[in-house]
C-alpha cells in the first residue's frame, strides 16, 4: 500500500513535468510535442486528482493540488477550442450561395490504397476545392479518373516522400505558384480562386515537414514555413483562405503566433477541437489539420468527415465570402517582438542545414 502514493506522485510529477516543459521556448522535437496532448493531460491530471482523495494526508493535499494546477495550466489553451468560448469566426447567413467555397482536405497517408472510400466521401460533399496531402502518382492515377471532369482546374505534384500535394477546383485558378519556401523537398500551393460571383480569394495550401524524431530534430523549419507565409499575407491582406496539415495542433506556440503574424482567424475556436489525428486511437488525438481565414469571411459549416484508411480524418468547412462583416470579427495582432521574432526565424531557417 505505501507503494500506492508513491507511483500516484510519480504519475502526478510526470503530468507536471510536461506541461511546464510545453511553456519552454525552445524547437526541440520532443519540447514542443508536449504542446500536442493538452486535453490527454488535463484528462489524466483530473483521474489523478480524484484518486488522491483516496489518500491520507500529506499526500491528500499535495497531490490533489498538483492535478488541480496541471488542470488549470491545461484548460487555459483548451477551453478556446470548446463551445464555451465565443467563436471567432460568426456564423454565415443564409443566401448568396455564389459568394460561398466549400473545402475539403484530406491527408490521404501515402501507403493507403482506399482510394475509392475517399472518392465516395468527396462525391458524398461535392465540394468545391478538393486538398490532398501525401499524394503521389499512385493516388494521382485514382484522383485524375475521378475527379478531372467534376472538378477541371488542378495543381498536381506527385511525390514519393511523403509530400506530395493536389489540388482539384470547379472553381477557376489563377497566378497559381507552386513554391518550396523553406526546404527544396516540402512544396507549397499559392492559387487565387475565383468564386461563382466573381469575387476572389487567395488560397495557400502548406504541409511543413513535423517535428518528429524521423523527421526533424527541431520545429524551425515548420515553423518558419508558416510565419514566412504569414508574414506575407499581413503584408497583402485580401480575402484569403490558409489549408493544409500543418504538422501543429490549434493552441501551440507556433500556430497562434502565425494567427497573429497574419491576422487569419480560426474557425474552430468556440465551435470545436475538430481533432483529424490520429484516426486509428481515439485516445490520442488533436487538431492538424487546419483551415483558416482572414477577416473577410464567415462560417456556413464545418465538419470532420468518416475516416478511410489514413491516419488522419478529412475535414470539410464551407465559408462565405461577406467582406460588409469583416468589422464582426477581431483579428489577432502581433507585437513588435514577436514580428522580430518571426523574421529571425525565418532567416535562421534558410541559413541552416536541418539534422535528422
């Protein structure tokens, strides 16, 4: 029985341990992946709490205090991505169909074959941009037979290395730029689309290279590839979409430090996590995959979608474009030293050979 309090104060030391790292502002891989599982160690902390009622004191009170502050550290980036708080993109009013896009995103996981579960689920939605991430030649073949004559307009860039990227619209593309900002093997989309009514968006579509320990040592060239383009569009603010796997979940360092470099807003926030991975253990996921808007837009739906082989779920959010309700909503801001911050980053980046 003494061993009971004991392995209970380990369990409640290591929940301590990674939340307190996760403030650390260092690019260690396994630093910023305490940022991933908040809800998991805000969930562990309160079945730790409650098992520390069953104990005598001091134990009673040490412990139970401890569960209780990795709690409340947790909930603070948490509760953002619930129901409890205020949305940060309102919601769309019925109408002016013509005005609205519809996007779907899909990491199909390279070694998956079921090709024809995710074309049925795209058929099912009918969107009208259609994101595929980790797509290479094989997917390609499959897409191409299903998709070109529904959906005319497409960037194609079919990789093997776990990269690739397509992008299928019924909607017109224009000043469409495939670009490597970062690294020479990680590609990125910059597109306007043309929306029924005429009006225009710029579409960026990005999946940076995770912080993994088969991947990258460090988080700064994901994190870099998203303040470049964040900095670019706080320098050219038109209505503007961003969409990909950004290998970063919602309430991370990095994530909300592009919302604020750029000014883009989160559907998400007050609405849901929306966690797309992983699909394979319910226990353990989190939002990756993103989309984010400027100030000029709405929110008519937003959903994850029936998984089909990968590890990540598709998601699909349809937004309006209604610029006469852009003074609704309040754009995160940057101060001076986080833009700072953000360029030498950047500069760090391009000048440095990443280690794996």
């Amino acid at each position: 029985m003494a061993l009971y309090p004991l392995a209970l104060g380990g369990a409640v030391s290591l929940l301590l341990a990674a939340t307190i790292i996760a403030k650390l502002p260092l690019r260690w891989w396994w630093i910023r992946a305490c940022e991933f599982p908040r809800l998991q160690l805000a969930s562990a902390a309160l079945v730790t709490a409650l098992l520390s009622l069953t104990l005598e004191s001091p134990w009673h009170w040490l412990l139970l205090g401890a569960s209780l502050l990795v709690i409340i550290l947790q909930a603070r980036f948490i509760l953002p991505w619930t129901r409890l708080w205020p949305v940060q993109v309102e919601d769309a009013e019925p109408g002016q169909q013509a005005r609205c896009v519809t996007l779907l995103i899909a990491n199909v996981l390279t070694p998956n074959r079921q090709a024809s579960r995710l074309i049925e689920i795209i058929h099912q939605n009918d969107p009208d941009l259609v994101l595929t991430l980790e797509s290479d030649a094989w997917w390609q073949e499959r897409l191409d037979a299903a998709l070109d004559e529904g959906w005319p307009h497409s960037i194609k860039i079919p990789l093997d290395n776990l990269y690739g990227m397509h992008l299928y619209s019924r909607l017109p593309l224009a000043d469409t730029r495939v670009e490597w900002l970062v690294q020479d093997d990680i590609p990125s989309i910059h597109t306007d689309v043309t929306l029924e009514s005429g009006d225009t968006l710029r579409l960026h579509a990005l999946h940076p290279r995770p912080p993994a320990p088969n991947e990258s040592e460090e988080t700064l060239w994901r994190d870099a590839e998203l303040l470049l383009v964040g900095r670019a569009i706080h320098r050219n603010p038109i209505p503007t979409i961003v969409a990909g796997d950004l290998n970063d979940v919602a309430w991370s360092r990095t994530t909300r430090l592009f919302c604020r470099i750029s000014g883009m807003l989160d559907p998400r926030r007050g609405r849901g996590m929306y966690s797309t991975f992983h699909a394979r253990y319910p226990l353990l996921r989190w939002p990756l995959d993103h989309i984010f808007t400027s100030e000029h837009f709405t929110l008519k739906t937003m959903r994850r979608l029936p998984g089909f082989g990968s590890d990540h779920f598709p998601i699909l959010a349809s937004l309006c474009f209604r610029p006469s309700r852009a003074d609704e909503h309040a754009p995160p801001e940057a101060e001076p030293a986080e833009r700072e911050w953000a360029r030498e980053t950047i500069r760090e980046a391009r000048e440095r050979e990443q280690k794996t």
